[in-house]
C-alpha cells in the first residue's frame, strides 16, 4: 500500500526533512499496520533530524517515536489485537507517517475515553518521567522534587507522578509565564532559569532537604542542580537543552561551546558529599521489551490523568511544527493530527 511519510535524506537541519510518498509492504507475522491518526514530538525527533542524537540510524530515517491509531491489518501471529482497534504506541524511529508496521509489543490498547491526541502524547514522555522518578530516583513518600522544565510534556507528567507520592515539587521554566501551568498542575512552588537560580532555590527550600532533581537542561543549571542537593540526594539527567539548535540549522561554534563547558563532577566529591549523578536514554527500552511491558503496567496503575495537549498541528504543517517545537516556547505536549 502507499503511504506519505516524513524522511530525513540528510541530517544537519529542518530542510534535511522531505515529505515522499512510499510502499509499505504487508505486516510481517508479529506485526501490526496502523493508520496513523496522530503523532507526539519528544526532542529526540529535534536532536535526530539535526543529527545530534547518538541513536539516530546512520542511513536515512524517519523520524519520530510515539503515535496512535488504527489497526487496519495484522500478522498471522498476532492474537492480542483485532483489525479496528484504537491503539497507541512506541515505535525507535518510523512515525512520522500515515501508516506504519509495528511489532505488536510496542501497540497498547488506547484508553475508551482518550483522544488518538492524547494517545499519541503519552507513552515516551509518561515512561521518561515514570522511569526518572521510580526505577532511578527511587521516589518515596513526602520527598522534595526539583522538576526542570516544569511546563513541558515529561515535566508536566512528573509532577502527576510525584504528587501520587505527596511529593513537594518545584517547578523550573524558562519564564515567568509559564507560572500559570504550574499552578494549574499542583507543583508547590516553581521559579525561573535566572542568574539568582540558586538563591530562590535556597529560600524556597528553607529547611527542606532537596532529594530528587530530574534534569534535562544541561550547563550552569545542571552544575546548581547538584550542588543544592542534600546527602543521600539523586540527580537524574535525562537530555541536555542547551544543545538545542537556535534556529533551523546548526550553530557549530555554539555547539562547540557547549560541549566544551558542559559541567563536570569529581567522582572522590560524589563520594564525600554523599550525592548520585544518573543518565537515562530512553531508546534502550526498545530493545528490552519485557522492561518497556512492565513500566507501561505500571503507568497504567497509576490512572493518570490524559497528557496536557498544548497544540495540535496537521500532517501538511509538520515540519513548521517541528520548528515550533523546537524553539522551547511550547506549553505541555505538542501534537500532529493525520488525516
């Protein structure tokens, strides 16, 4: 069957990314074809097309890792689904798409009474936050919990996650007017990334103890992060935004800058202040399919609520979109409908 697609013929900026039409050939025994009915953005789909993402496959790609729809054929082996199905999922690479073959243990049944908007918003960012806060973080009840990038999709559905744990959560955007989100979600307290980040940081602590920082900033915020950590605090570190591209091409010298200062932590301090640094990529799931099942049940035992939807976008307007998204101005999850 033909289908339309978004692919990446040549990495380094947003006119690397080439509507084409192409073949989808028939799903293959423990596959699933979905027409796509809406895609979520994460900023690995940014990081991939710029060809900043170290997963990013080295031939040409199409982008994109999270989507929901309609099963409209399935393999010989493929028991759980039936052709109809409203369904939601993961997928490493491959949804900017009208339709795709999926292997079925990355497609989850949608919610009845969710949108395929909100389906397509939920499973990278949900795993991102519930990963974060649980398996790394080790979350417990009543803990003090810095968010970075409160607004965004993972930061929205961290705070959700934490307040499940009576969590006090502090909320860090980039300006002031995003305060009214926070407020909305329930965070405590919430700040801006300013040069006084750690004075109010230390006045809205006062005397609690600062266990847990999800971080995916990167640079001076970072370094501040781990230093207002308490003993027996964790930083976890997730993605790195000052590496985002300014425009829609790559700034080297920017880049070059950054990773040059990007912070650094003395291993005999780590040990002495009694503090934990750890990293997650998220594509790793992909390839320990029993893990991904386990932290999808998980999620769904925690009856959250459908992810905020900040805005939606048409399949035609999907490379403006990405531009959009990628300038950090959004307000919880954007989204592409297909029709």
């Amino acid at each position: 069957m033909k289908r339309e697609v978004y692919r990446v013929v040549k990495t380094g900026s947003l006119q690397g990314l080439k509507r084409r039409e192409e073949e989808l050939f028939s799903p293959s025994n423990d596959e699933v074809t979905i027409q796509v009915k809406a895609i979520g953005f994460n900023f690995a789909d940014v990081f991939s097309v710029f060809g900043l993402y170290s997963a990013t496959p080295k031939e040409s790609f199409i982008p994109g890792l999270e989507f929901s729809g309609i099963i409209i054929a399935k393999g010989e082996d493929v028991k759980e689904f039936q052709v109809g199905d409203s369904v939601y999922g993961t997928t490493r690479f491959g949804a900017y798409a009208t339709h795709l073959n999926v292997q079925k243990d990355y497609v989850f049944p949608l919610p009845k009474s969710w949108s395929f908007e909100e389906g397509a918003a939920f499973p990278v960012q949900a795993l991102t936050a519930y990963y974060a806060l649980l398996p790394l973080g080790n979350l417990k009840n009543s803990q003090t919990v810095l968010i970075h990038s409160a607004a965004g999709g993972v930061g929205i559905l961290a705070n959700r996650i934490a307040k499940k744990w009576n969590a006090f959560t502090i909320g860090l955007v980039g300006d002031e007017s995003k305060y009214s989100i926070l407020k909305e979600e329930g965070f405590d307290a919430y700040l801006t990334r300013s040069h006084d980040f750690k004075q109010e940081m230390k006045r809205i602590l006062s005397e609690k103890r600062l266990d847990l920082v999800l971080e995916c900033t990167g640079g001076q915020f970072f370094s501040d992060s781990y230093a207002l950590l308490s003993p027996m605090g964790r930083l976890i570190t997730y993605g790195s935004a000052v590496f985002t591209p300014g425009s829609s091409h790559k700034n080297w010298f920017k880049l070059a800058y950054h990773y040059l200062t990007r912070p650094s932590i003395d291993p005999l301090s780590m040990i002495s202040d009694n503090k934990s640094v750890m990293g997650f990529n998220l594509i790793w799931l992909w390839n320990e399919k029993i893990e991904l099942k386990k932290h999808f049940s998980s999620l769904s035992e925690l009856n959250l609520s459908p992810q905020r939807i900040g805005e939606v976008f048409s399949f035609d307007e999907l490379i403006p979109a990405l531009d959009y998204f990628r300038s950090g101005k959004t307000i919880g999850k954007v989204v592409v409908r297909v029709s």
